[in-house]
C-alpha cells in the first residue's frame, strides 16, 4: 500500500499521544462540590452518593484540605439549612450555614476559592426553587430573595455566587444587589442552560431538596431544546454573567459545544450526581472501570468546549490529570 497519510504514526506511543492530545486540562479548570449540614457534627458519608460526605460546620475544613493536597483549588457551597419555611429564609440569614461554612473555610484557608450555588430549594419547607403563589413558583418575587442570598453569601465572604435556579431575570437582580452593596468586583457564575433533568435525583437526596409536589419543568429547560439554551446564555450574558453554565454535561455535550462556540465568556459545565452514582454503581457491580470511565468522560466534557468542570470526581481527576493519563 502507498499510503501517504498514516494517522496512525502519532498514535504509535504514548510520548506522541501526549504530544498530540487537542483537549488540554489543568486541575485549575475543576470545582469540587461541597455539602455542609447545620445539624451536623463532624463527617457523615452521603448514602446517594457513594464516596461523598456531608461536613458539619466544624469540619468542612476537612473537605477544604482534602481538596488541596489533590491539587483542587475551587469548590461550590451547598447548604443544608436547620430550618426551612415558605420563603426559604434561613438562605440569607446572616449565621446561615453557607454563610458560616464560608466564614470558617475563609478563616483557615482564605486562598480556597468558594463559589457559592444560590437557591431557594434547600431551604423552602416544600423544596420549589422560589417563593410560591399557588402551586406556581412567583419568578419576581422569588428575584427579591435570591439577590438577598446572593448578597450575603459575599457578605460572608464567597468569592462568586452562581446562581441556579432559573428564574428569570435573577442574574440582572443579583448584578444590582451586589453593585449597590459595593461588590462590582465579583463574579457571578450563571446556570444558565439548566435542564429539568432526572440526573438531579442523588443529590436532591443529599441535599433535602426534593419539591414536596409537582416537578421543576416550570422553570427549568425542556431536555428537547437545544436553541433556547443558546437564547437563556444570551440573556445571562446581557444581564451580567461572567460565567455561563450548561448543567448535566454528558447527555447535553451537543449543547456545550454550540454554547461554548456562540459566546466569548468562559463556560462551565456540571457533571451533576446522576452522572456520577451512574458511574459508581456499575463500577460497583463490576461492569466497568471506575478509573477509565471517569477520566474519559471527563476528557468529552472539555473536549465539547467547556472551560471548568464542576464535578465531585474533581479530587481524583486532579490526580489524573498530574500523571499524565489525561489532558
Ligand atoms: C439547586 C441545585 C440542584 C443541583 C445543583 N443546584 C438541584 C435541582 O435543581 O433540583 C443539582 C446538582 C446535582 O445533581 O449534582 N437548585
């Protein structure tokens, strides 16, 4: 055979693969989901999450060291909160546990980047994103509460707030909140095409945050549109986002990837828990390598254009990505 183009000449060793990889990752790119619980003390493993651990307020700090000996310097708060009511208060109260988780990971570790997620779900005592008028979530009057939060996680000192509840027009509400407070310098990281996905389900266990009735399909996206993800990342944009986000990421890498190519912000991608105890239960049954499987998924994430990764195998990505097997 005459061939003149052999594209197996820089698959034939790993020096060259290396050499040759397109999709390039650091573990500068990867954020590290982290749960406190108010009632709790010490460590408590998340039973929907194998591998995942709830902290208490005195030993979140614990999930910060464990982030930074694997070489993960970002992490997003979620809190799970003593009290809930109707309006969700205990989510901008001042010794709200966000508030106190961020205070004392700042306290130990004032470098630890902390983003915090802002919604109204984990703390309403009927687990909807907002503030309700009926059965229906009021989108204006739940802006109100959710730049309060916003405003008081970086009151408490959280480095850029990412709000994810789809309401709309809440990051306009939480750009104003923030500015009017003197906080023009942060960030704010929109979930801006979010899905109304199944692959939420471990972590509303983990976080309580289960709606007592109905479904989220009223304000989050329909799994069957792709445009409008590209219209709600234009309208975040418009309205002050830094940081546009797509959220599952591996059923919707179509949609990274047209996101990633419309707009010149940085994107990020989640890779939520379904995702994830998908792959730790049949790793558990033997089915497939964990390892292998985390990595490449991974791997397709970046390589459909996402620029940060929010994923609770952060820790053990960072270490893949050190030796070399990825990025
Ligand atoms: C809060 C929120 C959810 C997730 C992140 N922020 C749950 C939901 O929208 O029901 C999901 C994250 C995951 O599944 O890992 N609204």
């Amino acid at each position: 055979m005459e061939l003149i183009q052999r594209p197996r000449r820089l698959r034939g060793s790993d020096a060259v693969r290396r050499l040759c990889r397109e999709t390039r990752m650091s573990p500068d790119s990867l954020i590290y989901p982290i749960f406190v619980d108010e009632t709790l003390q010490g460590v408590r493993p998340i039973e929907a999450l194998p591998g995942q651990n709830h902290y208490g307020l005195d030993s979140v700090y614990l999930a910060v060291e464990e982030c930074l000996a694997a070489g993960v310097n970002h992490c997003i708060l979620f809190g799970l909160p003593a009290t809930k009511d109707p309006v969700g208060s205990s989510a901008w109260a001042e010794d709200g546990v966000v508030q106190q988780a961020i205070r004392a990971i700042k306290a130990k570790y004032p470098d630890f980047y902390v983003i915090t997620d802002v919604c109204m779900c984990e703390y309403t005592d009927h687990g909807h994103c907002g503030i309700l008028n009926g059965h229906e979530v009021d989108n204006d009057k739940t802006l109100e509460v959710l730049a309060k939060t916003a405003l008081s996680h970086v009151q408490a000192g959280a480095d850029m707030v990412a709000p994810s509840d789809m309401m709309d027009g809440r990051v306009a509400a939480i750009r104003a909140a923030l500015d009017e407070h003197g906080y023009t310098g942060t960030p704010i990281m929109a979930y801006s095409a979010k899905y109304a996905s199944a692959f939420y389900g471990p972590f509303r266990s983990a976080a309580g945050s289960a709606p007592s009735f109905g479904d989220r399909k009223g304000y989050q996206m329909d799994p069957h549109n792709g445009r409008e993800a590209l219209k709600e990342c234009a309208l975040d944009i418009e309205e002050g986002a830094d940081i546009i986000m797509v959220k599952p990421a591996l059923s919707y890498l179509d949609v990274i990837r047209a996101c990633s190519e419309a707009y010149d912000v940085p994107m990020c991608a989640y890779q939520v828990s379904g995702e994830y105890a998908m792959i730790k239960a049949t790793a558990a049954a033997g089915l497939i390598d964990e390892y292998r499987i985390l990595c490449e998924s991974a791997v397709s994430i970046f390589r459909a254009g996402a620029n940060m990764l929010i994923t609770y195998y952060a820790k053990e990505l960072a270490e893949a990505i050190r030796k070399g097997d990825i990025g």
